[in-house]
C-alpha cells in the first residue's frame, strides 16, 4: 500500500515531522519530486535536524529512503546531509537514488541568481538553490540524468554541447564568465563517485515492494498553492507539488495511492512573493511568528522569517480537494494557545462578491479576506494525547474548520517532537 504526505497550503506545513512519525510503520520512504531548494524541520529522539533533500523517513532503522526520478538531485547537497545526520548518531540509512533521477549541476545555482539579479524587482524570491533552470533545462531536454555518468565518452559530448548554449547566454544575456567544459566534466567525476554505491532501477525496486506487501510512504516537498498549474502561478515552484505527480516522480501505478493525507497548519505561513489573502502584519505578525514552528517561523533552507497570516479555509478546502486528500494532518495547534480570539479565513470578497472557492491569480491579488473570529483556549495544550482532553474552545476550532474544508482531521499535533501527536476517528 501506498500513502502519500503533501503540504496543503505554501509549504513549511510541517510534513517532516508528520513523514517521520509514519516512516516508523513504512518500509520504504520516498522523495519524489523537488530539490534542496525547501527543508522539513524534523525534532525526535536524535534531536533537531533540517533536511533538504534527504527523505525523511532516514531516521528509521527499518526503511529504505529513496530519491526518486522526479526529484532534482543536487549530489554535494544529499551527501552533505547524508553524513552530518550520520555524524550525530543517527545509523547510516539504506539509500536507494534513481538511475533516471537528474542532476543539478554546478551551473544551475549560478544561473537562477543571475536571473534573479536581472529580474531585480520583478524577481520571484527564488532560493537559489538552481531549481527552475534545472527544470527548465530537464523539459528542454538539455539535463543529466544520474545513468549518464557511467559513460564518460556520450557524457563529455553533451556536457560541450550544453555548455555552448549555456556559454551564449553568459556572455551576451547576463555578461557573466564563461563555462569551462573540463571543469565540469571533473566535477561530475566527482558526483560518479558519490552516488555510484547507491544507484538502481527505482521503479522495479517499489514494484517489487508493492507485490510483496510492503508499505511505502511518498513525501512531497513544498504545498498545494506552489504547484505550476494549479497553484499561484508565477509565483510556484518548478515541480508539481500534487499527490498524483507522485505516481510520476517515484514511477508507480497511480492506483496504488490509497490514502493521501494533506499537511496543514492551524495557521497560515508562506516563504517568498505571491498572493497571500489571510497575511497580517506588524506586531500581531511578529508575535505569532515568534511563537510559531519550534523556535519560530523561519524558512528551513533560507532562514528567512515567513510571512504570517490567519488559517484560509478558502484556500486549504481548494488545496485539499486539488491534492485528492483522504486525511488532513492539523499541525502546530499549541502555538495559537495565547489567543484570547483567533480569526479564521471563511470567505473572499472580490469586486464586492464573497467566495468560498479558490480563484486564478488574477483574482486572488484582488481578494480580501472575510474573517470569522473564534474563542482562544488560553492554555497550552502540549502532552495531550487523548482528543476528548483538548479544551472545548480547541475541539470547537478543529471541528469549524474540518468543516469549511470539507477533508476529514484524522491528525493533530500539539508539539514538535515525533509523539505530540493525537489521533482522531482511529
């Protein structure tokens, strides 16, 4: 059987923590879309970690972590979080890497901050990280698939091939300094190197796995709302964010995918531009995202402070349905505990008319946001493990939203650790 973990809204939902805390029943755990350019924030009996590209079901003894064909495998990166988890105790974990998987290669970083320097103010608030010129050179056809290394002889002849076309537009679009094809070629020496241990036919691999019964646990990167075709386009990240792309970028059936549960937070959170209806501001701002996350609201791979805002029932009942959620997982509850009122997105008004459907960009940047405030429980809720010992006002805020979201809340955590978690309708 198949599950997949998804974010249901901007990201930094917190599917690290809800993708380690199922990894302890999976058998495999895999990544199957995105790069380095997002983390998930993981608290459990190894301590606090970030993880960028690794799945985070390393932390399991019993699963195999697998980077699927989808995933923008940036090599330095993955092996520099392979050994730091390693040098901190935790046990070398089973790696599986996708012989189709591709690579990031060294010029990629550099290409997405020249374009960022070039769009100056018209920027996306990119990473860094090389994402988009990786995709965009994977659809273009121009990419590295980790298979390619082993044949030095095609390789050197592409790698110059590329480097012509990547080499007009240093000189003549960004006036940058110009790739040396055996400077590349040494490098990807290098990343051979790293990855050969762990490279395989990733596809048979779960096949295999599914007809012997295993269960394997699919872990998306980012949210619902940063995905490229439905989300809020431009301002996304290159890869589909969606369950069904998990079918895609791990390469199995699709109708294996029984249950799909979508990450959301009891408050809303987003790093980088775009539309954002529930942000709010100023020191309300400040004090929630002081108080958010595990030491406050700050993105795992930037470090920069997210933008803060009240939960949008409007856009997660959209990112929910677009994800196909059989589950919702509600996280970081505790955090609203100093409320004495807590205001919740219910509706739009764009153009003077009040929607609950989630619309195209367009719109949305018209959109404010019709808010309904609900009584705080004034207490902390941490170490609660039974859902009929939250306060009244608590159960009353889960139970609104679950139904303006129209997904069930099978999930809540009150903590970051691994076990603040209470299960409801189990």
């Amino acid at each position: 059987m198949i599950k997949a973990v998804v974010g249901a809204n901007w990201g930094d939902e917190g599917k690290g923590k809800i993708t380690d805390m199922l990894a302890q029943e999976a058998d495999v755990v895999v990544r199957f879309q995105g790069g380095a350019n997002a983390g998930h924030t993981i608290v459990n009996d190894y301590g606090k970690f970030a993880l960028h590209t690794l799945p985070s079901g390393v932390f399991s003894g019993r699963t195999t972590s697998v980077i699927g064909n989808g995933v923008a495998l940036d090599i330095p990166v993955f092996f520099k979080e392979y050994n730091e988890i390693v040098s901190r105790g935790v046990p070398a974990p089973k790696i599986l890497i996708s012989d189709r998987a591709q690579i990031v290669m060294p010029y990629h970083p550099l290409f997405d901050q020249y374009e960022e320097e070039r769009l100056g103010g018209r920027s996306f608030g990119s990473t860094k990280s090389g994402i988009a010129p990786f995709y965009s050179d994977k659809y273009a056809k121009i990419g590295f698939q980790v298979n390619e290394l082993f044949d030095n002889e095609k390789l050197r002849e592409k790698v110059e091939s590329v480097c012509q076309v990547k080499n007009v537009m240093l000189e003549h679009l960004y006036h940058k300094p110009l790739l040396n094809p055996d400077e590349i070629m040494d490098k990807l020496m290098e990343y051979k190197e790293m990855v050969a241990p762990y490279v395989g036919d990733v596809s048979l691999f779960l096949w295999n796995a599914l007809k012997e019964g295993k269960e394997i646990l699919l872990e998306g990167q980012l949210g619902s709302m940063k995905d490229p075709d439905h989300g809020i386009y431009p301002m996304v990240t290159s890869s589909s964010t969606l369950a069904g792309y998990g079918a895609i970028g791990a390469g199995v059936p699709p109708y294996e995918i029984k249950k799909i549960i979508a990450v959301s937070k009891a408050y809303s959170s987003a790093v980088g531009a775009g539309a954002f209806v529930s942000e709010i501001f100023g020191d309300e701002a400040d004090e929630l995202r002081k108080r958010g996350g595990d030491g406050g609201e700050f993105g795992a791979t930037t470090g920069r402070p997210r933008r803060m805002g009240w939960y949008d029932c409007v856009a997660s009942k959209y990112d929910c349905r677009i994800q196909g959620a059989t589950d919702v997982a509600f996280t970081v509850l505790d955090v609203l505990g100093y409320l004495d009122e807590i205001p919740v997105c219910v509706g739009y008004e764009i153009d003077g008319q009040v929607t609950t459907d989630f619309p195209t960009t367009c719109k949305l940047e018209k959109a404010k946001p019709v808010l309904e405030k609900l009584p705080g429980w004034k207490c902390d809720i941490r170490g609660i493990k039974k859902y009929e010992d939250l306060p009244e006002n608590c159960r009353n805020y889960i139970e609104f939203i679950e139904k303006q979201i129209e997904c069930p809340i099978t999930m809540v955590s009150n903590g970051p650790g691994r076990n603040d978690i209470i299960y409801r309708n189990r």
